[in-house]
C-alpha cells in the first residue's frame, strides 16, 4: 500500500506540474489567444485577411521590445498600437503575453514580473478570448456573446487614429480621454510630451503640450467639418467622419474612402497630426496641422525652429543640444545648453550679446518675458546685464522685452522676409574673443590665397561675361547687362507675344541657344525687393513650369530670361486658324494633367505659396514634345503661407477671373482652380469661353447641364477632334472643369486633388450647376445645396 501511494503521489505532482507550467503553443496564424495560450519571442497573431499582426517588436536599433500592432505586409514595420509604452522587456523569448481566467490580458518580462495589463475582469471565468480584427483593433471578448467587449486597444490608442472603429473622445464611464499621443522619438515608443484630445464637453480636436496648454485646434464640429479645418469635408480618402455621443462615450470615427488604399491619422513625433496615404509602396503625408514651426516647444529651450531645412530645429549660437542622441532621433524637446557659464557677478564687462538677425518670436508662451520701461537699446541692454537670469533681449519699436531663462518657440526667417526681428543672445566675452582670435589665425593664413583665387574666379568671370558664354545649366540666376539683352534680341525686334505683365522677344545667347525675354512694365518694386522675389522664382524647378535663367536691372529697366518653348503657347495651336498643328486628344489630356501639376508644385510644394493669378491659354507654353509648361508664374503678388488671404488688388484676364476677384472678397489658391477649371472648357472646346456656340449656347453651361442630366458629353469636343477620344477621360475632364468653377470656393477641389481625379485614382460625383451658369441653362431652380463630399457614397471608386 505504501509503495501504491507514494507512485499515486507521484503521479499526481509530475500532472500538478504540467498544469502549473505548460502552456498551449499558438498555432501559425492564428488571430486568436485562448486562455491558457501565451504569446512569446517571435510568435505572432494575425488579423483575419492578414492586414496587422501582433507581437513582439523592438523599434529601430533599440534593444528594447514591446508587444504592438502593425500592418503586416509592409516592408518598413508601421506600428499603429502599443502595450507597454513604458515598460519594455530586453529579452521578448523569456517574456510572455497571456490571457487570465479572468479575463485579464497581462504581459509578464523576464522575471515573471507583471509589467502591464488591460485591467479587464470577465463575469465568469475561463470565458473570454482575444482577437485581432483586419481593422486593427485587439479585444477581449465573451466566447457566448460576441457583442460582449470586456476590453479592446482602440479604446486606449497610442498615437494613431485607424479608420473602421478608431476612436478619439471621451469615456463617460471611467472618465477617462481617448486621446493620442506621439513616440518619444524613432526609438522610444513612451508618450512624448504632445497629445491629440478632444475635451469631454466639447467637439474640437485639441492639440496639447504636456497635457496643459493648447497649441492648435480644429474648431467646433459643424456637422460636417471642423470650423478651422472647413477642407476635411472634401477628403475623398476617408468618409462617414461623424461625431458620435451616448451614455458610455462621446467620439469620432470614420471610415476608409476607398477600400484599396489605406490611410491613418496619427499624432507624429514632430507634435503635428499628420494623415498618412499608402502609394506607391510606401506612405506620404497627405495632411498636416499646424505647420512645423507653429508647435509649441518643438525645438525646446534654446532652439530655433526654420521650416525651410532639413532638420528644423537648430540651437542658438553659443549653445548645443541638450541630449545629442534624442536630437539624431528627431526628438528636439529637450532643447539647448549654453556651451559656457555666464560671467555675471564675476566682473564688468564680462559678458555681452550676439544679434541674431531674422527671427520670428511671439511673446506669449516662450518663456519667462518682461517688458522694460526704456527708451533705448543701449538701456535695454544694460538692464539685462544687471540681471544674472536673463539671456537675451529684443529692442524694437521703442520697446523692450528681456527673457529670464529659457527661451522658446524662436523661429528662424528667410533674409527678405519683413516679419524678421533681431534677438540678442546673451554669452560670455572671452568666448567671442576666443572665435574672433581663430577667425583671425585663418584669415592670415589663407588671405593670401583666397585673395588670389577670388582675383582669378572674377578675372575668368569677367571673360565669359564679355563673350556671352552661358550655357544656361548654371544652378544660380545669371544677371545680364541691358546691351547684351538687347543685342541678343535683335534690338527686340522679334515679339513673340503680349501680357499683362509686359512684353516677350526671342532672342539668342552668343552660344546659339534661343531665349525669351520678358521685358516688365509697371513694377513699382525698388531693386532690392525686385532681386528677392527674382531670387525665389529662379529656385522654383519643375518640369512643368517654364525654367528662369536669369534677368537684368538697370534703372528702371526689370527684364526677365526664360528658356525658349518652340512650339509656343497653347493659344496659338486651340484658337489660330494658322496653325499647322492640331492637338490630339492624347496630346490635350496631357497638357490638361502637366498643366495641374505645375499649379499643385506653385501652391502647395514651394517655400511659399505661389497664386499664379493669370491662368489662360497664353501663359501655357509647350515645348518640342508638346508637354505644358506654365509661364508667368510668380510676377503676381507673392504670399507667404500664412498671409495666402490678403491679395485683393485685381489681376489675371476677364473671362478666367473668379468671382471673389470681383466681389472683392480675399483670394486664395482656389482662384487659379477657377481659371484652371475654365481653361479646361477651352482646351475641350477647341475655342475661347466668351465666344457662343454657333446655335448660341454657352459651351461651359452646355456641359454642366448635360452632367447635371447624365446625358453624354462626347459629342460636345472640339469638332477637329472627329469625335476620337477617350470617353471616360472627357467625362473626367468635364466633371473637373465644372467643379473647378463653382461660386463657393469651398467646393473647389485643390490642384491635387484634380491631378488624382484626372488620372483615374478617384472618382468624383455630378457637380451643381454653378449659380452664374444658371442664366445660360435656362433653369430658374435656387442655388444649389453645398456639395458635402467629392465622392459621394453612391458613386464607384477605382483605387
């Protein structure tokens, strides 16, 4: 008997055990983790149709590991969700995520130790599992009753926002913000000091620096947009964006608004909320608020913020970055140090001030800011340097504003930029007296040297400049002399054409290439604002805007030299009976796509933003291929991004005009959408749009009526076309041009969007009759309801 309990014994310990310690292995490919399942080193879950996975990861070239989700066929792991943010575990084989009886999901490290959980309970135990759904969402759920969520992620989001479920709002039950917030940096998934919140009574979007202080906000919801983000209505790349509020939870969510191409908002590590657009393999920024400079703190004490290069944040002179690794990971918030201590109560004189020229600063939330009552620089800084806390400046306008410790939100301008100030840095003499010394060792030893190379640069200069050898692929502006223009033009005996912005001649450099002069009238710039806003217009390449390569200024004289087009203007090949070359409708779709492409480069892609304000046939060139390029561009008002709102004087041609420049209201990019819009109608037409049809209709109403009916629009082409066209491309070009002239400027599309509408990779519902065409269509029906949604839901998509 003895022996028969002591193997029962036995028995009973090694089963005791193996219940105790074995774990049921996950199966490949699963998305699901039953109790009694762990998931450890590089075992993962998949959703459904295999979008995300979840696992273990470790981000960059760190050693740390989290368990998070991702989408699982990307090359570059996109992490969308995760755990223990700020708990990682160095060794993922020894650690383990595991769902409870109770319906608790519990990650254990190494040690067996719990370092995070869902702190989720299910009402019975052994009743629940966990699941990833192709919408990235993970959840605990009731085995009985699906319906029954005992926990999911999206209801604890890291710094992304997924469509199809992927809330931001307010838990009313545990009173708690589904909020996002960034990385820390590349690195470090911990929360960064940013956050996206919605407040709990409120519909805005709120951006947050360190859970205090609002840098940027959407508005209210209208129903349909944000008042500050009023565009968000006419991203065709999500849909159903609504505002949902019940018992438990007030939130947003939205849905995907074509089913092939993913999109996701994201809190980034730069404080800005970015949507993200998968094409092409890879994801590009679509959106963004606020712009980079405009968030607070990004560059943190000390740092300058310049939106012009790559990386935008840069320390102060005389100091350097705080933690130098989280700057190489794009993590600036910690800031600058000074590089020496001040001198302050050791001795007079011992520190003074660097000018730093062309800076941006608001005194609200950059520091500890006072404002001195005195009447000169010269007080303003001794009144500094009697305080040992302060570390600079501003005089300006007889008024002066000290900072006590750290500075921030300094944003560095371009040198022509009029909203620039000086602010004095404070540092220490003997250190500006240690750089002069070494700036002085180096000039004595190579003055003699670069002395002699600037002699010979100028000398061969000089030379070239004599014999007019310019072969036009210098990367800087070339400045000519008024004789030799007019000496290349033939004494500008050649016009090539006539606008508002003065005259063309063709003329030819001495190394036989053709050029096109532009020679200015009625500029009232003086020299130094005319040779800026040259300067900026000869940075601007793009393969469809016309190539500056350089200009002249001589008294009164402003001349501009552009790159010959052989082929010309558009005008000349749409409307003159002379021309021996009639364009395809191969060869016109081109030019309608190159045409926006140029604009989108103009309004969206440059340091600043560019209206063109004349677009018409004849700021349309083409060259030996017959592709677009747009001419003209920049010799209207140039704005800055921030002060695209303010030109009100009118310009540009009758018959292409936008309303607003008539009612005087301000004009933004969306008045060349409207001349773009009707410059379409011109290139389908064959003909110029204040000409009538020869039964008498207006083309553009004719074609915004037949729309309107659903009849087709084929027959309505150029007649020398003899019908030979793509029929959805018409279609396309129709809609777009009808939609680009409608009174609201809200209901315009940008020039992106038209280029994606044009090529075929959205599709775009049955504009409104515009108001001012009604007239023409003889319909009397009221002004139309606000189109609410480029793509309505009734309408395919082709991705």
């Amino acid at each position: 008997m003895y022996l028969v309990s002591k193997k029962t014994s036995l028995y009973l310990l090694v089963l005791l055990l193996f219940v105790l310690f074995f774990e049921t292995p996950l199966y490949e490919g699963t998305n699901v983790i039953t109790i009694g399942q762990t998931l450890t080193g590089n075992e993962t879950i998949l959703s459904e149709n295999g979008t995300f996975e979840l696992g273990f990861f470790t981000p960059g070239k760190s050693q740390n590991y989290y368990i998070g989700i991702w989408y699982k066929s990307f090359a570059n792991k996109t992490v969308v969700w995760v755990a223990n943010r700020n708990h990682p575990v160095s060794n993922p084989y020894n650690s383990e995520l595991k769902l409870l009886p109770n319906g608790n999901l519990v990650l254990l490290d190494e040690s067996k130790i719990q370092i995070w959980s869902s702190n989720s309970t299910a009402e019975k135990d052994n009743s629940t599992s966990a699941i990833l759904f192709d919408n990235g969402n993970f959840v605990t759920r009731d085995n009985q009753d699906f319906s029954n969520i005992i926990w999911q992620s999206f209801d604890y989001p890291t710094d992304t926002w997924l469509p199809g479920g992927g809330k931001v709002g307010y838990n009313k039950i545990k009173k708690e913000k589904i909020s996002l917030s960034p990385w820390k940096n590349a690195e470090d998934p911990a929360p960064s000091v940013f956050s996206l919140e919605v407040e709990p009574n409120g519909t805005s979007h709120n951006l947050i620096y360190n859970r205090t202080i609002q840098y940027w906000s959407t508005g209210e919801w209208t129903g349909t947009n944000f008042v500050y983000v009023p565009e968000i209505d006419r991203n065709s790349y999500i849909k159903n964006l609504k505002y949902i509020s019940n018992v438990n939870e007030s939130k947003f969510t939205y849905d995907i608004g074509f089913p092939k191409i993913l999109t996701r908002f994201m809190i980034d590590v730069t404080g800005q909320l970015r949507q993200f657009i998968f094409r092409e393999g890879q994801w590009v920024a679509f959106w963004a608020r606020p712009g980079q400079c405009d968030v607070l703190k990004f560059c943190g004490a000390f740092g300058t913020c310049n939106e012009l290069k790559e990386p935008h944040c840069n320390c102060l002179q005389e100091y350097e970055p705080k933690v130098t690794m989280n700057w190489a990971l794009g993590d600036y918030t910690d800031g600058c140090i000074r590089r020496s201590s001040f001198k302050c109560g050791v001795g007079q004189g011992e520190d003074t001030f660097l000018s730093i020229k062309n800076m941006r600063f608001s005194f609200k939330d950059t520091g500890d800011v006072h404002s001195l009552d005195v009447d000169s620089d010269k007080e303003c800084k001794s009144a500094c340097l009697r305080n040992c806390s302060c570390t600079g400046y501003v005089f300006d306008g007889g008024k002066c504003v000290v900072w006590n410790g750290e500075v921030y939100n300094f944003q560095e301008l371009a040198s022509d930029d009029s909203r620039g100030g000086v602010f004095r840095i404070r540092i220490t003499k003997s250190r500006k007296s240690r750089k002069n010394i070494v700036w002085i060792v180096v000039g004595a030893i190579g003055g003699s040297f670069s002395l002699l190379g600037m002699v010979a640069i100028l000398v061969l200069w000089l030379r070239k400049r004599k014999v007019g050898e310019y072969d036009g692929k210098a990367g800087d502006l070339m400045l000519f002399k008024y004789k030799d223009i007019r000496k290349s033009t033939n004494d500008f005996s050649e016009k090539l054409g006539e606008g508002g912005f003065g005259s063309v001649f063709k003329g030819t450099l001495p190394n036989s290439v053709d050029i096109a002069v532009k020679r200015l009238k009625n500029l009232k710039q003086g020299e130094k604002q005319f040779r800026a806003e040259v300067s900026t217009i000869g940075q601007i390449q793009h393969i469809n805007l016309v190539r500056l390569q350089g200009f002249c200024i001589e008294g009164e004289k402003r001349l501009l030299i552009f790159d010959f087009m052989k082929n010309g203007s558009l005008e000349n090949h749409l409307f003159c009976q002379n021309s021996n070359v009639c364009l395809d409708w191969k060869a016109r779709y081109n030019i309608m796509i190159g045409t926006a492409r140029g604009l989108d480069y103009l309004h969206e892609k440059c340091r600043d933003c560019i209206i063109h304000c004349d677009i018409k046939p004849d700021n349309i060139l083409l060259d030996d291929g017959f592709n677009p390029k747009v001419a003209d561009f920049g010799l209207a008002k140039l704005l800055g991004r921030e002060f695209s709102r303010v030109l009100t004087t009118i310009r540009g041609t009758r018959g292409y005009l936008a309303p607003e420049w008539i009612s005087g209201d301000a004009i933004t990019v969306k008045a060349d959408v409207f001349s773009y819009g009707n410059l379409l109608f011109e290139i389908l037409s064959g003909r110029r749009n204040r000409d009538l049809l020869d039964d008498g209709d207006y083309f553009p109403a004719l074609v915004a009526e037949k729309l309107s009916k659903g009849e087709e629009v084929l027959h309505l082409l150029d007649q020398k076309l003899e019908g030979d066209a793509d029929l959805n491309e018409v279609a396309r070009a129709c809609k777009v041009a009808c939609w680009c002239i409608q009174d609201d400027e809200k209901n315009r599309p940008t020039m992106g969007l038209v280029i994606q509408i044009l090529e075929g990779t959205l599709e775009v519902g049955i504009p409104p009759i515009p108001w001012f065409l009604q007239g023409f269509t003889g319909d009397d029906k009221s002004r139309p309801i606000i189109y609410q949604h480029y793509t309505s839901d009734t309408t395919s998509s082709n991705s």
